[in-house]
C-alpha cells in the first residue's frame, strides 16, 4: 500500500515552496508549536511534532490525483489514462489554479488527516471564489467527507478579517463545525499602506492620472477609529446594559467605508451621523449593512442611505421612512408618527424645499401619502435640515437639545 503523504509530497511542484524552505532552513515547512496547538484545539484533533507534511498554495487537482492513486493503489512510476470525470460527471480535474493556501496531511493509527486552510489577507473576502472552492472540495471528499477510506478531510479559514454573512448550506458538513465554519486570526502589521489611482482632488479613479497613499485597512486600526471618532469607549458600560433590549449600535465594515467616503464630499451629513452615533445613552440605536436604519427603542424612525454615486461632490444622501430588507429584531416596521411626521412638518413651515436642496420624488411617486424619501444635498441649507432632524430627536427622547447634542446647535 503506498503511502498518501508520499504522493502528495511528489506532486508538490511549487517553486515558492522551495525557495521558503531553502532561505528559512525549514525543509519540511514544519509548523510552530505554537500554531500547532491553536489548529489542533480549533478543530479538535491531535497534530503530531513529527512526520506531517505541510504545503502552500495546493492546487486541488493534485489534492484529486493524490486520492485517486493512493485509494487505488497505484504506482506513481506507471502511465495510464484516467477520466477527468467521476462516476458521477463532476469535472475533477479542471487544470485551473484553483488551490488550498495552505494543506497538511498527517497520519494517526490507520487514518490520514487532510487539513486544507482558506487565507484571507488584507483584502476582503470574496464569496463567489470561496463557494467555487468549497464545490470543488465538495466533489472531491462528498458531502460526508467519507468518499476516501482511511481519509478524514477538514476545513478552516484564517483572515485578518471577519467573514461575512455567507451562505452555509453550500458548504459539506465536513468543513462546518456546528453549523459554522472555523476562523483563526492572522495577525497582519497595522500600519500597511497601498498605492491608490485618484485624480487630481484625491477621488478615487482607477482611470486617473495620479496616485496616492492610503492606509490598508484593518480590523485594529477601524476598531481604533470608531473608538475615537464615536466615543464608544465612553457609552462601554451602557452597550452591556441595554444589551439585552438590543437598544445598541451595530457597525459594519461597508458603512464605515461609506462614512469615511461622506466626511470628504458631504459634511453636514456625516456629522450628524457622528451626532447620533452617540445617543445610545439616550436610547436612540443604529443598524448598519451598507447604509443605516435609525431606531428610538423599539421604533424604526428613518432609513440614512448613501448616495450611489457618492464619490460624485455634489450627490445627496437619502433619508426614508420605509426600511430597506429587514430590522434589527423586536423593532416596529412603521412608525413615520415618531420621526417623520414631525420633521415634514417642521420643513413645511421652512423655504427648504423651495431652496431645490432638499427634494421629493417627482409628483405621484406617493399618490396616497405626503411621506416620502427626502434627498438632501451638500449645501448651506442642508445644515438647517440636520437642525431639525437633532430637534425631532430631542423632543422624542423628551430632553433638551443640548443635553443630545452639547455644542453642536
């Protein structure tokens, strides 16, 4: 019977591998005690110190080919025709790049642990390549993972990055490990930067004529913003307290983006975003994904969405009382009375809508209701419109404007 690891070592034909090994003085990529241990815990086995074979960027042909001679005995030294295709017509052998970032194989009594690890740097997460890759893994182990006697296959993904909401009914329950996939943190240096094309205001372009440096982005370093940009250190204690009634902020990497992107082209917006951030205290919460639901308690009060185009100076920023997909959990649907009302009101005894700064979908888009998305551009009225907003806020949480929004007004 030859020996799986064997094979996988004769098909490990990546220079990469080599040139590491060789520089490093770590012929075997032996792994660390220490990372060792942290896998061995995660997914509940016993990595051996000795005789485990460790390879990068494992195309999961060879991870096919290894199986297919090992489970029928073949010797590598001999030339035969093999199908591409399996019993069942999946393509087995694609002749792509498709590959484990990292693979390890070891032995334990009669079975062979295949251990293949997703890596996710500083860029983000791409779901499509990741549910590609999980099919492929699929058809090559089965969706119990018990196609190839005497192998055991599991899965983990490692990221300086959280993943985000994917689908887990696409991937074998093999790789899951209650329901969910396995994640280790890679620890990547937090003052990384990148060359970015722009044009000559510094708006991002792929087409234009400069470039310049921006930072990369980490969960430390947008952690540590949103620590000193919203002052939630200071509302820490609150967040535990109300935790059980959900009256918190949830921030999402995709607004964040977003917000940073609006301090640049619309500021009057962003800074009430910043305003209300910090109202927790007083039990007002945001929902973010891409854009924002605002919430008093269990009321949804307004849909914030960024413009489409934001990067364009000039785009407005939508304000809605309809949500956008869904609420955070034990929030009413509609309650335009709260916030909406009393806003419309207010801008009606105003010149706001006749400035053409702040406007309405065109006439008989709301046929049956004078409440209506509300499109506010970057200008000098728009201050006076964010006024009103902080002044509906205040009267619904029954303070002075000031104890909300200290110096701001």
């Amino acid at each position: 019977m030859y020996d799986l690891i064997d094979i996988l070592k004769r098909f490990n034909t990546k220079e990469r591998f080599y040139l590491i090994s060789q520089v490093l003085g770590n012929t075997e990529f032996a792994l660390s005690d220490e990372f060792k241990n942290v896998m061995s815990k995660a997914l509940n086995i016993n990595i051996p110190s000795k005789n485990v074979f460790v390879a990068m960027d494992y195309h999961l042909d060879w991870v096919y080919g290894s199986l297919k001679l090992f489970s029928e005995n073949i010797d590598t030294e001999e030339t035969r025709l093999y199908s591409r295709f399996d019993q069942f017509n999946n393509e087995m052998i694609q002749g792509t790049q498709e590959d484990s970032d990292l693979l390890i194989c070891y032995k334990e009594y009669e079975k062979y642990h295949i251990i293949l690890i997703e890596a996710k740097g500083v860029m983000p997460w791409n779901c499509e390549q990741l549910y590609s890759k999980i099919k492929r893994l699929k058809d090559i182990f089965d969706t119990d993972g018990l196609k190839w006697k005497s192998v055991i296959p599991h899965f983990m993904v490692i990221s300086s990055r959280k993943l985000p909401c994917i689908d887990y009914d696409k991937f074998p329950e093999w790789a899951l490990e209650n329901g969910r996939l396995i994640e280790l943190c890679l620890n990547i240096p937090h003052n990384l930067i990148k060359i970015t094309r722009c044009n000559e205001n510094l708006y991002n372009d792929k087409n234009g004529e400069f470039w310049k440096i921006d930072y990369v982005k980490s969960h430390e370093r947008r952690n540590k913003r949103i620590l000193k940009e919203y002052n939630i250190s200071g509302i820490e204690k609150i967040n535990v307290n109300n935790h059980g009634q959900g009256w918190i902020n949830v921030f999402t990497e995709k607004y964040l983006d977003n917000l940073a992107n609006l301090r640049i082209i619309f500021f009057e917006a962003y800074k009430f975003l910043k305003d209300i951030s910090k109202l927790e205290r007083f039990k007002f919460h945001m929902g973010t994904a891409v854009n924002m639901h605002f919430y008093y308690k269990d009321r949804f009060l307004f849909y914030f969405k960024f413009h489409g185009h934001m990067h364009i100076p000039g785009s407005p920023v939508k304000f809605s009382p309809n949500y956008n997909l869904q609420l955070k959990h034990d929030a009413q649907v509609y309650s335009p009375e709260t916030f909406f009302k009393p806003l419309l009101s207010k801008i009606s005894k105003s010149e706001l809508f006749s400035k053409g700064k702040i406007e309405r979908p065109i006439k008989g888009y709301y046929e049956k209701s004078d409440l209506c998305d509300l499109y506010v551009y970057p200008s000098e009225e728009s201050k006076i419109f964010f006024n009103y907003c902080r002044e509906v806020l205040a009267e619904i949480s029954n303070h002075k404007l000031h104890e909300l929004f200290p110096g701001e007004i």
